[in-house]
C-alpha cells in the first residue's frame, strides 16, 4: 500500500509538471497561455482514458464470487489490495461506465466529442484495451441490436460530412476507409487478403502510412457496411478456455477524410480516425494454449509489452521511444505521443479470477492519462493554376508605346468599347508578372480596380504595370543576354570542329609511326618437346644379328613451320626437328603374339606385370576367361567389360615394344 501510494504520488507529481494550468493558481495558468500563444506551438491534448466494467458473464454476481472491482462515481473506482484484503486501491480516471452502462453511454461520453476534430483536419483515435474476454470487440463492434463504437461513429461522420460538403457550403468532402490487422507481426489488409504482408513507411513529414493499403469510398453507411462486414469475416479468431472467439490479431479500421475548399485560395485539409481494437493480453497457464494459439498468444503478449515501454519512455521523457520495436506501436506512433486526439478504453472484469489482469490494465491506463499529444490542422495550399499567357510586343511595350508602334489605319479606328474593357486591362499586364502563380481572386480583383480607376479618369499609371524606362532597361539586358549566349554558342562548335580536325590529323600522321617498331616482331608457336623411344639393347643386338632385318628406331624427320610477321605479306617457313617413332612389323607382330599368350594363360598376378592393368582389370580378364574361353586375338580385350577402346590403345602401345622385347615392366 505504501508503495501504491508513493506510486500515485509521483504520478501526481508528474502531471503538475506536465499541465501546470490545472495544479497551478489561475494566475499562473493565464501565464502559461500566453507563453504558448507566442511560441505558436498546438496545444497539448492529453490521451484520454475511460474505463468500463462489463457485467459477470453469467449475468448475476453470485455470494461465493462477489466482484473485485467497484465504481464510487462517474471518474474513479476502487479494487481490492492483493497484498491486504482489508484495504483498497483507488483510481481516477476520465471516465468510468459502470456494469450498466449501455454503448449508447460509452459513445456519445467519449467518443463523440472527437469526431468534429476531423472536419478541421486533426486526427483522433480510439483503442480498446483490456485483458481477454474483457469485451474489446464488443465495445468497439458490438451487435445488430446494440452497435458498438465503430458502426456509430461511421454514421454520425458520414451525416456530418455530407452537412459540410452540401451544395452551397466552402469545402468538398470525400471519406475513404481502410481496414488491416496485424496478425503476428504481419500487417495484412483485410479488404485485400492476397496482398500479402505490407510495410509501415514514414514521410518526410513523420506521417505514417501504408503503401498498398487498399481505399474504399464510402458515401453512405451501406457503402462502409458492404465493405466491412466481409471485410471482419476475414480477421483472425480462435477458441480459447476463457472466450469462444478471441480476437488473434490486432485490428485497425482507418477512416479518412479529405476536405478540398471550392474557392481560392483552395486549400486541402486531412484528418485520419483510427479505431483500433487491441487483442487481449493472455495468461497461457489459464487459456490452454497449444501450438498455434500459443505462438498467437506470445506475439500478442510481446506488443502489448512495447506497448506499455513505449507509453514509460513517454511519461519519463527519453530521448529514445521505442516505437519500431514492434508493428502495432509504429502504427500507434501518431496516437501515442504524436499529433491525434486519443481516446483510449479500458475494459476490465469483475471477476476475481481476472484481478491481475484487472490489476495490469489498469496500471496501464493510469499511466496512459498522462502521455502528451499535441494535434495540429494537416492543411496544404494547392494554387489554381492558369493556363500560359502569350503576349505581344505591343502589349509588351505599354500603352504609349503601342500607340507610336500602331499605324495611321489603326489609330483611326480609335479606343475599344467599355465592354473590351477587361481585355485592355489585361494587355497592361507586364511580362515581370507570373499570372500562372498568381491567385484568380487576387488578379481578379486587381483587374476590377484597375477598370475602376480607368473609368474615373485616373492619370496614374495602370496597377499591373511596370515604368518605361524600367521596361526598357530591362529588354536592352535580355537583348544582351541573348546576343551573349548565341556569340558563345558559336565559339563552342568553332571549337568543337578544330578539335575534331586536330584529332582526325594526329590520326594519320601518328599511328603508323606508332607501329612500325612492331612490323620487326614475329609471333612464334611453343615447341613441342623432342619425344625419344629407348629400345633394349638385347632386342638391337638380336636384329642386327639377323641378315634382313632392317632396324629403324628413331629416325629424324624434318617439318617446315609457317611463321608470319606483321609487316610481311609471305609467310616464312623454317625447318624444325621433330623425332617420330617407326617401328618394324616383325616387331610388332611378336609382341602381340606374347601379350596374347599372356592373357590365355597367365595368372592374374602375371596380368599385373602388364602396363595399364591393375589388380581390378586382371580380376575382370580372368574371369571373362573363364567364361568365354581363351582369347583370339589381342582386339577381343575390348569385349571385357570395363575396358574402352580408347584404353585398349594405349594399352596396346606401352605392352608391345616392352613384350617384343622379352622385358616386363611392373603395374603403373
């Protein structure tokens, strides 16, 4: 209690700093007025809170459940002190609608009153805020015999807009309506479902808004109601312990109003309704929440926390609010600490089961009340543009020069009639004059006095136009000017054709000069290596012992090379040595002979001793062997499998020579 007390204490504190015009002497207040006014800054508008108590769900408070809440008037109420039971804590607020306070009560108490802040281009806002099962939707949707908040203010805004925007009156009213929820940290249109998650943006002006946020224009509350009835059906809801339809999402509905002024200076006005219906905080161990609706319930449980940090950082006044820390807060920027007039509806219930979610709110909503708003009128200034204004050189030159540039055939025609009049008015218009910026009511009026001054014989000099030798002096300039940039546009193509002459003469004397050390260079291939065969020294005895043997080993052959140069036209041709291997048929035939003995009959150890043959193709050779019987010539290896003929070939030239020979090389 004493903690309770110190806490109202400060917050008491808190409020005389922030509104010193209400704890203050009326001596200060009148001070503190006048210093807003010079400083030209809006005016603060404190969130507004109002706290409703529903009725038991069963409809009686039974003796063995009395309610935990009271209301002792139409501002505060009191709650029993969980920490002594004897005691009670007290809360003051702006409004407090009892068990048998109907919507009707609600809505034209505080909601109402906000709605004339739109016409003048201010925005407002209503949040329902409460724990789950509290009646959020209720109150700000409600039922076909009693309409809640939403349906109430739609009717009654469309009725004022369409009295401001009747035939006759200065503006031109227009209401457009959004509707979105933010369903675990997705923000999704519910007019739209398939658009997929958007995005909150920011403009330059720090006014938050939702690019590809489906607008509908409503005239008529038949039109809002064909758009948002299916429109609701597509908002997230689940069943839970404590509610059958509890609300999974927060849901926001955005009316817009656009006010265009139909004469000068046709200014814009636009002014924005939030009415938001906050899902409920919730207490798992209570609601049974399993696998979906628990991860429902921990991103409502989350926002609802930067909810209340961001409502702290405001009322503490820190430099840093943490409004981007979740989806739901940045959109609430505007209505949290910004520029709307909030209201903001506490729903809480009598039942002792709910009293520390009782509790919860309404600490949240006592901190609320003192958050700051400062509204202010969104209006902008579009100016009618004029079509461009074609003078001639006799309209440039005024009146008395006109009369000197006419003709003897036009100066006997004489002065236009008095009807023309509006038309010669407007020929004394001087080229210095923006017309195209220029108000129509402002030039309008202005002609109309300069025809009334004409008609009374007024000697001065026409209103919209400028003194000769001012005129004249500044032709001369423009004159000069002109001359200037053609004289120097004339210098810039001499300039431009001496360059291109000069580069197109370096061109041809330069660049053959440039390339004739290279005519002397030659482009030559890499030499491919000098590749030699040794033949075994028993193998060469044994042929020269034979008489016809012939023995050619390596011979040395000769292969001219086509080399060309830059600056030649014929080739040249140089001899390069290149060694090539012949090898005699006798040769060749006895190695072939011995590898196919081999294969027949040798083990498959002794087909290790092959060149290109390892422990996997000697297993694979014996095998076949076994199967298809011997082989008849060494071409029939290629019908082993595993065994391609671009492998058989090389097979083939490294066993050969080695065979022919009577030598047998080890595995590779």
């Amino acid at each position: 209690l004493l903690a309770t007390s110190c806490y109202h204490q400060q917050g008491r504190e808190r409020a005389a700093r922030s509104f010193p015009m209400i704890f203050s002497p009326p001596g200060a207040g009148r001070c503190r007025l006048s210093k807003i006014g010079a400083t030209r800054r809006p005016p603060p508008a404190r969130v507004r809170v109002a706290v409703r108590l529903r009725p038991f769900v069963d409809g009686t408070a039974g003796a063995s459940d009395p309610p935990c809440v009271r209301g002792m008037d139409s501002c505060s109420l009191e709650i029993a002190n969980w920490r002594n039971h004897q005691e009670t804590l007290k809360y003051q607020f702006d409004a407090f609608y009892g068990e048998r306070s109907t919507q009707q009560d609600i809505y034209a108490g505080s909601v109402q009153p906000i709605l004339r802040h739109l016409l003048e281009g201010q925005n407002a806002s209503v949040l329902a805020y409460g724990p789950t099962g509290a009646g959020k939707t209720h109150t700000m949707l409600g039922s076909p015999e009693q309409p809640g908040v939403i349906p109430r203010a739609l009717m009654d805004l469309l009725q004022l807009t369409r009295e401001e925007g009747a035939e006759g009156r200065p503006w031109a009213l227009s209401v457009t309506m959004s509707y979105l929820e933010i369903y675990q940290e997705k923000v999704l249109d519910l007019l739209d479902p398939a658009s997929g998650d958007l995005v909150i943006r920011e403009d330059c002006r720090g006014t938050i808004l939702i690019p590809g946020l489906t607008q509908k224009p409503i005239t008529s509350f038949a039109d809002f109601e064909r758009h948002f009835l299916p429109a609701s059906r597509n908002r997230t809801v689940g069943a839970t312990r404590l509610n059958q339809r509890s609300s999974r999402s927060h849901a926001v509905l955005l009316v817009k109003v656009d006010q265009r002024e139909r004469l000068a200076p046709f200014r814009q006005r636009e002014g924005k309704l939030y009415l938001i219906d906050l899902a409920g905080s919730e207490d798992n161990r209570r609601t049974g929440n399993k696998g979906l609706r628990l991860k429902e319930s921990g991103a409502i449980n989350t926002s609802l926390f930067v909810l209340g940090k961001v409502v702290d950082a405001l009322n503490q006044g820190l430099p840093r609010v943490p409004y981007r820390d979740s989806k739901l807060t940045r959109l609430l920027q505007d209505s949290l600490g910004g520029s709307a007039h909030s209201i903001l509806i506490a729903n809480i219930a009598p039942e002792r089961r709910f009293y520390l979610d009782t509790v919860s709110a309404l600490n949240f909503a006592a901190r609320s009340k003192e958050v700051i708003n400062r509204p202010f009128t969104n209006e902008s200034l579009q100016p009618y543009v004029l079509g461009p204004v074609k003078l001639s050189q006799k309209e440039l030159l005024g009146p008395p020069e006109a009369k000197r540039a006419r003709g003897p055939e036009e100066e006997e025609i004489g002065s236009p009639e008095p009807m023309a009049a509006p038309a010669s008015a407007s020929q004394k218009l001087s080229p210095l004059q923006k017309l195209s910026s220029m108000d129509p009511a402002m030039l309008e009026r202005l002609l109309s006095l300069d025809r009334l001054l004409a008609s009374q014989g007024s000697q001065g000099a026409p209103l919209l136009s400028t003194p000769k030798r001012e005129r004249m002096v500044l032709m001369k300039t423009v004159e000069e000017k002109d001359l200037e940039i053609e004289r120097l546009k004339t210098k810039q193509k001499e300039l431009e054709a001496k360059m291109l002459a000069q580069k197109a003469e370096e061109k041809e004397n330069h660049c053959p000069t440039m390339l004739r050390p290279l005519s002397h260079r030659t482009v030559t291939g890499a030499k491919p290596l000098k590749k030699a065969v040794v033949m075994p020294l028993q193998l060469i005895q044994e042929q020269a012992a034979s008489p016809n043997a012939e023995i050619h080993i390596l011979k040395n052959k000769g292969r001219k090379r086509k080399l060309e140069s830059l600056d030649a036209l014929e080739p040249e041709e140089k001899a390069e040595d290149c060694w090539e291997l012949q090898i005699s048929p006798e040769l060749l035939a006895h190695g072939r002979q011995k590898i196919l003995d081999l294969l027949n009959e040798g083990s498959a150890r002794d087909l290790r001793s092959l060149q290109r043959i390892g422990p996997k193709k000697a297993q694979l050779i014996v095998g076949w062997r076994e199967l298809h019987g011997p082989f008849s010539q060494v071409e029939d290896l290629e019908r082993v499998e595993g065994i391609t003929g671009k492998q058989m070939e090389s097979f083939l030239k490294a066993n050969i020579l080695g065979l022919a020979a009577g030598q047998r090389c080890g595995p590779s």
